[in-house]
C-alpha cells in the first residue's frame, strides 16, 4: 500500500510542475507593468522602482523562477493590498468556510443522485428514468448563480423559510469554538445545538445551489454505469443462482460501478471548486472564492493568484485521493499498478 | 466507436442533391427527436435576436428613465424595467448578440487550436503527441472556471481575453477527441493509399481525416457551445469581462442580485431565464446531433 501511495504521488509531480509554471507565467503576463500593478495606482514612481527591485522584477527570467519557487517554499505567496495580510494567511483563514460549503454540497448531491441514477438503470424506461435524464439536462444548463438567487427569491423572500443569504452565521450569533473550522461540526462537537441549527440554516441554501449542479453528471454517470454493469454475464449469473434483486444490484452490481462514478468526481470537484466562486458571491459566503472576486474588483492581483495557484495545488490532492480510492473500491488496480 | 459518415445515419430514401436534400435531411432528424425540434426552434430565435438585437427590442436598450425605475412587469414592459428604468426585455434581446459571439468565437477558436492539434497529435504521435498530451494534461491540473478566472485577471479585463480564457480551457476536451480519431486512422487503408499516390502528410491529414472526424467535433462544439455561455457569464457575473452598461446575460444577473432581498426579483429573473434557455437549447441540440452521429454513446 505504501509503495502505491509513492507511486501515485511521484505521478502528480508533471502535474505539479506544470500548475507552478503556469502560475508564474500568469503573474509576468499582466499587461502593462507588473510592478506598477502590485505597487497600487497611487504609488509614485520612485515606490514603483522598489517594488520591482523588491519582486526581482528587475532579475532575467529563470531568475524571477527560481525566487518565484523559493517563496512558494516558504509558504510566501505575497501581501494582499486590500487586508494588509500575507495572502497565504488570508487564505488558510478563510479555507475551512469554502471546504464545508463544497463538501456539504458535494454529500448532499451524492444522497440524491446515485439512488436516482440507480433507479433509473434497474427500471429503464420507467417514470424515474425520464426524471433522471431531465434532471441531467436541466442540471447541466442552470447557471449556479442563477439557481442560487432562484433559492434566495423563493425561500427567504417569498415563503420566509431561509435565513437572508449573508454568511455563515447570523451577525448576532457568535461562532463555536473552534476545532476543524467547520461550524456544523464544532457546534455539535462544543453540544451546542442551537448554533448547529442556525449554521445549518444559513448552509442549507448555497449547499443545495451547489448539489443541484453537481447532481446532472453524477447521476448521470451512475445510470450509464450501473446499466453497463447489469447487463453483463456475472449479473445474469448471480440472478440466475437466485440471488435476491438487492444483493444483485447493491453487492453485485454497484460495487463495480462505482469505478467511473468515482472518476466523474475528479471533473465534478473541478466544477464545484469553481462553482464554489459564483456561489460564495450570491450567499456573501466568506470563502477564499469570495475573497479572490474581492481582490479581482480592487484590482488587487497577489491574492487572486495565490487563489489560482492554491485551488489547483488542491485539485491535483483530490485527484491523488480519487486515484488512491480506486485501489480500495477494486483491488485489481492496485494491483497492477 | 462509430466511423463516423461510414455508417449512414439515415437509411431510406434520399433526394438527390442541393437545397431538397438538406431540408429532407433536417426533416428527418426533427421527426425523429422532437425535443430536438424544439430546440432547433429555440436556435432559430436566439439568432434572430442576436442578428437583428436592437431592431427588435421595443426601446434603446441603454435608454434609462428613472421617472419609470423598478417598475414589475407590465404591458408597457413585458419584463419591467431596471433600477436606472431602462426596459429590461430590450437588454434581453439586446444581450443575445454579445452573449452568442462570445460563445461562437470560442468554439471557433479552440476548434481551430484545440482540435487541429489533437488531430497532429494522433496523426503524427511522437514528440508532437507529447508536447500536446502535456499542455492538455496542465490545463485539465487546474478547475477550469478557476484558470480562466486567473486568464482573464492577468491579461486584462476584457471580453476578448474571455473568449480567449474561454478557449483556452476547453482545449483538452478537443485536443483528446481529435487525438483518438485521428490515431484510429493514421494507418487506415485510405490514408495508406493517399501516401503511396505522393500525398504530402498535411494534404492527407486535411483532406483525408479531418472530415472524417467532422461529425463528431459538431457535437463536441454545440455542447461547447452552451459551457462557453455559461462560462461567460460566471466570469461576468463576478465582474470580468463585460462592462456596465453593456447589456450582457450575467451582468444583468449580477446587477439585478442586489434587488431580490428587496424584492424586485424581475430584474435578475429575465436575464437568467434567456440564459438558461440559451444553454438548454445547445446542450438539447448537442445530445440530439450525438444520438445521431454516435448511438452507441447515447445515455
């Protein structure tokens, strides 16, 4: 198992390389000059020239590289004009609110979508299927911005039901103590149920925006799974050895289709980390998306891309992880590889 | 996988040739899908709106009024007016010209990039496949709507680099299907033949295997088609790209999302529908083209 994970690991390096290029590539392309950018456009002349000297802006190319790495070494992903704090701080604080919105959505998308996708293979054809497949086209055309301000005009102004979309918390309630940063799992963790309760309200809604989205290529990907699986020769096997319906579809069939649902979250993770943007703006949520589209309106370009850089770097982990999953959901992978 | 025009997706008869044959053609690919007819219809008028925009629309659609600002829907504003009393349904119509040569120039330009390359890539393997493989796989490290925030920030704030940002990461997805049909054919008895009559390895790769894999880029590119709407307007939505006051899909989202707390939800409301609508209508049209192009994938 330790020799797998090496494996894999050392499969992400080209990966990595390319992301850190293209993040350096992306802070010297600004058009105009760089410096003048990061220097703010109050600063006089004689400020701009320091910063240049500061950044390295001055030194050739690789130079420029090699400090560009040494810093991300560091951890040193710049300052950020608009909070006057290292952005990599900026970032760490406002991580765990983005997680638990994404991982919120992302669970609650999974409870529907792979019954749904289920059903809909072992009953082709009938009602459920037809939902499936409107729900993957409808899915995959909603705008999540939009579907979020539907969510906001429905359920906070119209029926009352939702708290107003700003944050994670009521501005009069104060957060748990914190232990994971999760507030959902802090507050229940500190006993303290009625902060759950109106952490959860406030979640409810840009959770559900994102789950909507996620839910189209799950679901559907679980349908075309689960009818491939149940159309071959062990399945008419098992049933013929009078295996019952559920053993044959649960045990039997979704194990192995799993594989490609499980492959699909790799491009569903790159979706939500995106979508997780749009969303953090609808629901004022304070995230890193949230802060990155602040930096991006004060033209403040060192948080944006520390944002970038870090959002890949976390995708390239969550492919690590689905790649590791395979190995435990079939065996057969992890042993070839 | 399908061969593409090899199998005749159409059996039966088939007019001869010229304007008939198109319009049978046509017939019989919306007899068979009407949920595809009806996304056609929809096509047809989104390009009307985005050809003759401000012919259409019943007012200027920069015309503010502020005597008539706020106002819900009436007869006079089918879908009321904004908080500067300019009449929302004009900027709808209006914004389907910028919001569809967005979409339709990406497309255009990652076909051109992305699929040209995949296709040199299949064809001629070796360093080529590799110089591509790498970029597409450096591309795909990053969530796509992340990287082309990042594009768009360190380029510029315009709606050229959005159709660029845009392109761009959608690179992959054509660079890996124009790779895999093309490697399927590299050693095909007609591209074989095509070598040994002196064809120059372009002419064959042009000639020879670019139509072949047509049909398939087609489906490719109207699905495309609605994720590059989408696209554009998040990155408008969030401020990038399009300016104030240009009428836009997204940006008119985000300007009527300050006013559904207060409840002039008509604002935001109008504007996210054509967007949607939009989408709807290129993903309909792309699962229909794919039934026919590609039953096997059908889903």
């Amino acid at each position: 198992m330790l020799r797998l994970v090496a494996d894999r690991l050392i499969t992400t390096v080209p990966a990595l390389v390319g992301v850190i290029v293209v993040c350096f590539l992306l802070t010297r392309v600004l058009p105009g000059d760089t410096a003048a950018y990061f220097a703010g456009p109050t600063a006089t002349p004689q400020a701009i020239e320091q910063i240049r000297r500061e950044l390295g802006l001055d030194r050739p190319l690789p130079e420029q590289f090699a400090r560009y790495v040494a810093d991300l070494a560091r951890g040193d992903l710049g300052q950020s004009l608009t909070t006057g704090q290292p952005v990599a701080a900026d970032l760490r604080a406002r991580l765990p609110a983005s997680a638990e919105l994404t991982l919120f959505g992302l669970v609650l998308s999974l409870i529907v979508a792979i019954p749904l996708g289920i059903t809909a293979a072992v009953r082709q054809g009938s009602m459920v299927d037809h939902a499936c497949r409107i729900v993957a086209t409808t899915g995959v055309s909603l705008p999540v911005f939009f579907t979020g301000l539907l969510l906001v005009t429905v359920f906070y102004f119209l029926l009352g039901w939702a708290p107003a979309p700003l944050g994670r918390l009521d501005t009069f309630a104060s957060p748990p103590p914190e232990l994971t940063g999760f507030y959902l799992v802090d507050s229940l963790a500190a006993g303290d149920l009625e902060t759950f309760r109106a952490a959860l309200a406030q979640i409810a809604l840009p959770g559900i925006t994102l789950a909507i989205f996620a839910l189209a290529p799950i679901a559907r990907i679980t349908r075309a799974a689960m009818l491939a699986v149940l159309a071959s020769d062990f399945i008419r096997t098992a049933r013929a050895a009078g295996l019952s319906g559920r053993t044959v579809v649960i045990t039997y069939a979704f194990r192995n289709a799993m594989l490609p649902v499980v492959t699909t979250l790799g491009m569903v993770f790159s979706f939500l980390l995106g979508a997780n943007v749009l969303v953090e703006k609808v629901f004022a949520w304070p995230g890193v998306g949230s802060y990155a589209v602040e930096a991006l309106i004060a033209s403040d370009f060192a948080p944006v891309q520390g944002f970038v850089l870090a959002m890949a770097i976390l995708y390239i982990a969550l492919n690590l992880l689905i790649d590791l999953t395979y190995g435990v959901i079939d065996p057969r992978t992890a042993s070839a590889a | 996988m399908s061969a593409g025009p090899l199998l005749d997706p159409a059996p039966g008869p088939r007019p001869q040739s010229g304007l008939g044959a198109t319009l049978a053609h046509a017939r019989y690919v919306v007899s068979g899908n009407p949920v595809t007819a009806l996304a056609f219809g929809l096509l047809l008028l989104l390009v009307l709106c985005a050809v003759l925009g401000p012919a259409l629309a019943p007012y200027d659609p920069l015309a503010s009024d502020t005597a008539a600002a706020l106002n819900p829907p009436s007869l006079a504003h089918p879908f009321g007016t904004d908080q500067l009393g300019r009449d929302i349904l004009s900027r709808v119509v209006a914004a389907a010209r910028l919001d569809l040569a967005i979409a339709v120039f990406s497309v255009a330009l990652v076909f051109a990039v992305g699929g040209l390359a995949g296709l040199a890539a299949g064809y001629f393997g070796g360093w080529t496949d590799r110089v591509v493989g790498r970029i597409a796989d450096t591309i795909m490290a990053f969530p796509l709507f992340v990287l082309a925030m990042g594009i768009v920030a360190a380029l510029g704030n315009t709606v050229t680099n959005i159709v660029l940002a845009t392109a761009i990461i959608n690179v992959p997805l054509y660079a890996r299907l124009a790779r895999a049909e093309a490697a399927v054919r590299r050693n095909a008895g007609f591209v074989l033949a095509a070598r040994l009559t002196g064809n120059s390895e372009i002419r064959i790769l042009l000639t020879g295997i670019l139509p072949n894999i047509l049909p398939l880029m087609m489906v490719q590119m109207s699905l495309t088609m609605g994720y590059a709407i989408l696209n554009a307007a998040g990155l408008s939505f969030i401020g990038l790209g399009v300016r104030p006051p240009t009428p836009e899909w997204g940006i008119m989202v985000a300007e009527g999302a300050g006013f559904i707390v207060s409840g002039e939800w008509w604002i935001a409301l109008f504007p996210g529908l054509a967007l949607m609508i939009a989408v709807f209508c290129f993903n309909l049209i792309g699962d229909g083209l794919r039934d026919i192009v590609d039953p096997q994938r059908r889903t």
